[in-house]
C-alpha cells in the first residue's frame, strides 16, 4: 500500500504529465520531461506507473476530468439556471485561456485527438472523462424539466460544442469563439426550456 507521501509523489506526477500534456501534447511530453517538472525521483515513476507512459496518461485525464468536474460543481453552488452555469464555466475557461496566454487546453480533447486511435486505454479513459461531464450536465437539465432523453443529447451537445470552442479559441488566441458558444447554447437551451415548458 502507497503512504501519503508516495500518494502525493503520485498525484505529482499525475499533474505534471496534465500540465505538460496542456502544453505540449501527449506525444511530445516525455517521461524524463514529468520526473523534471515533479521534482521526482527517476525511480518513482516506474515504482507508482510499471506501466508506462500510458498509465501516467491515463491518471492525468483522470485528474482533468475531477478538476472540470469540481468546477462544474463549483459553479452549481449558488442556484443558476442551466444557462447562468455554463456562463460561469464559460467565464473560467476563458480565464484560464488569457492566464495561459492560450497555451492550456483541454488535455482530454488532445490525448483524444492524438493517441484514440492508438490506444484503446487512454480513449477509454478520455470516453470516461468526456461521459463524467455529460452526465450532471443532463442531470441538470433533468432537474429543470427536460425529458431524460432530450436532457442527454442536450449534456451532449454543450460539452461537445465547449471543448470545439476551447480548442478554435487557442487557435484563434482570443476567447471570442468560447463567448459565441456560449451565445448559440443560450438560444439551445432556451429553446429547450421552451419546449419543456
């Protein structure tokens, strides 16, 4: 069993592959690179990751999908309607957008986008994370009066058009492409509570 302070040199680990995966892909993150940027012992990579590169990968989209997931939740703590919670998660995106001078995104849309079709296990770990946001954002839905089914393809199509919008906001260095995300889901989602009404 790992103690405490082999948890934290895990979770260290965990986060500097996050960081570097933000800033640099997956592919071009090596692992030498995460032991520098943890401050950890060569031998501590191996010893909390025997599998590699992969399972590292695997741990740090776990650990972005929970942060995406504190911050939706962290979002919900003051009542909102579904409109007024995605601009709150909007508005940090953004923020981290400008704080990073565009360098972060998401990493869970990078490992998909470069490793999904080599590997079975972090595209599972990404169908995960990408499913462990959908799902309160339906329940969401479900609680302001939205059908289950029409609440799931709604979840859906917000964290879809979110992470696109992440992605052509770093392209574009402007935060302008998330703000008009967050403009066509307004209309979606008012249409949405019109129809449920």
């Amino acid at each position: 069993m790992v103690g405490t302070k082999g948890a934290e040199t895990s979770l260290r680990l965990a986060e500097s592959m996050l960081e570097l995966i933000q800033r640099h892909g997956y592919s071009g993150t090596g692992l030498n690179a995460v032991v520098e940027h943890a401050g950890a012992p060569k031998g501590s990579l191996y010893f909390h990751f025997p599998q590699g590169k992969e399972a590292l990968g695997e741990k740090a989209v776990e650990l972005a999908a929970a942060r995406f997931g504190s911050l939706v939740a962290d979002s919900t703590v003051e009542p909102a309607t579904p409109g007024e919670l995605l601009r709150r998660v909007i508005d940090e995106l953004a923020g981290m957008l400008d704080d990073s001078d565009f360098q972060l995104g998401c990493p869970v849309s990078v490992v998909t986008l470069e490793m999904g079709a080599q590997s079975e296990r972090l595209r599972d770990a990404c169908a995960d994370a990408f499913e462990s946001w959908i799902e309160p954002v339906s329940e969401l839905l479900i609680a302001h009066g939205r059908p289950r089914s029409v609440a799931r393809a709604l979840a859906t199509a917000v964290v879809s058009m979110v992470e696109g919008a992440v992605i052509v906001s770093r392209a574009q260095r402007s935060t302008e492409p998330l703000y008009c995300a967050a403009q066509a889901l307004d209309v979606l989602l008012a249409q949405g509570e019109e129809a449920s009404a």
